[in-house]
C-alpha cells in the first residue's frame, strides 16, 4: 500500500506538472485552457491575435476606404448625369447653326443715298425701256431719267414709273428723291404693289432735262432673306 502510494504521488505530480505545462503551452500556440472555474476554454496563440488585429485593422482601412470608393461612384455618376452639359453645348451649337439660318439679320441698308447702286439710265420721253432689280435689304438705288427727242415741235415730258413688290411675309415701302434730299412722293402699302410715278416738264429748245432719281426700298417687317426678294420694276416714258 505505502509503495503504491508513493509511487501514485510522483504520478499525480507529473501529471500535474504536464498538465501545467501542456496548458502553457498551449497558451502560448493557442489551445485549451482551464480557468479557475473548471471551464476549459480556447485561447488564442500571439501570433493569431495579431493576425486577427491585422484583419481588424484592415477591416478598419477597408471602411475608410469604402466612402472614398462611395464618393468615386458619385463622382461619376455626377459626371454622366452631367454629360447634358455636352449636349447643351451640342445644343448651343446648333443653336448657333440654326442662328446663322434664323439669327436676326439686320435689313437696314449697307448703302447711303451719296453711294446708291446705279440701274444705269433710261429715256424718259422716247420708247418704253423697262429696268428691274430685286433684293431683299433696305437700299439706296439710282437711275438717269434722259431726254432723248430734242426736236423743237416736240412737247414731250419726261416721265418714269416706280414700281415695288413685296414677297409674302414681307413689307417693303418705296421712295423716290430727286437728289438725295428733294422727296418726289413715297408708297408704304402693307400689301401689294407700292409705286411711284414721277414726271416733269420738257424745257425745251436747247435744255437738257435730264434727271437722276434716288430710290430707297425701305424695309419695314416680316421676313428679310435672299429666298425671299422684293422685286423693283422701273418703266420710262410712262404711260
């Protein structure tokens, strides 16, 4: 009985002491440990801790980042919610293209009275010459009225005819000057044909009457474009 005693004791001791020692050493690497409570539990190896610290951390980074990565994603959705800005610019451009077809043009005459576009001449008491000339501006145009029967029996005056047409959505008014300053009359219908007549006196034996008369076609509304010209239709001797 006493060996056996003795001999269990050592035992017991050992296994305790491997007991301690496994429990040790499997703190250290990670394993099964007894609390003073009795309840064998697992604690983790250093190395696992700081692996697991490692993922904390980057868990931690990887939520950090996330915002930045959200912020990314609105930045281009941003931008491509923003692409209409190029179709505005799209669209401004061809507001521009549309603008050189529609873009207010100004009508006003390029010309003055003292720089009016000749129509030549044409004889105001011989023949019944006809001059045309169209366009689609105000203007200033100009045209010798000339004696032609100088006979001394001859009793024939001088006479032109002016005549305007507008195109449809127009209105063109005219004016006729003896000189640039001196009105001789003037037709601004709203529709249809605008004319002037102008005549004057044969002076005769030995005077020359010519004549140089002013024209103005005056815009006055509606549409103003080349696709659309007014029409100005000049008779001499007239009727």
């Amino acid at each position: 009985m006493g060996i056996r005693f003795f001999v269990g004791a050592p035992v017991v001791g050992l296994v305790a002491i491997s007991s301690v020692l496994g429990a040790s050493a499997c703190a250290a690497e990670g394993g099964l440990i007894d609390d003073d409570s009795g309840v064998i539990q697992y604690a983790p190896s250093d190395a696992t801790a700081v692996k697991d610290a490692k993922s904390d951390a980057k868990a931690t980074v990887d939520a950090t980042t996330a915002p930045e990565d959200a912020g990314s994603d609105a930045y281009v959705d941003a931008g491509d919610s923003g692409k209409p800005l190029d179709g505005g610019d799209g669209g401004a451009k061809d507001g521009g293209d549309a603008g050189d077809g529609g873009t207010a043009v100004s009508c006003n005459a390029t010309n003055t009275c003292s720089s009016a576009t000749s129509l030549g001449s044409m004889s105001g008491d011989t023949g019944k010459a006809i001059v045309t000339k169209t366009g689609y501006l105000s203007t200033w145009l100009k045209i010798d009225v000339t004696e032609d029967d100088h006979s001394i029996l001859s009793a024939q005056d001088l006479s032109a005819q002016f005549a305007l047409g507008s195109p449809v959505g127009s209105n063109y008014d005219l004016y006729v000057y003896d000189g640039c300053s001196t009105l001789v009359n003037q037709s601004t219908n709203l529709t249809g044909t605008d004319s002037v007549n102008a005549s004057w006196v044969d002076q005769r034996p030995s005077h020359d009457d010519l004549k140089t008369l002013y024209v103005y076609v005056k815009y006055q509304g509606g549409d103003c474009k080349s696709s659309s010209p007014w029409s100005l239709q000049v008779r001499g001797n007239y009727p």
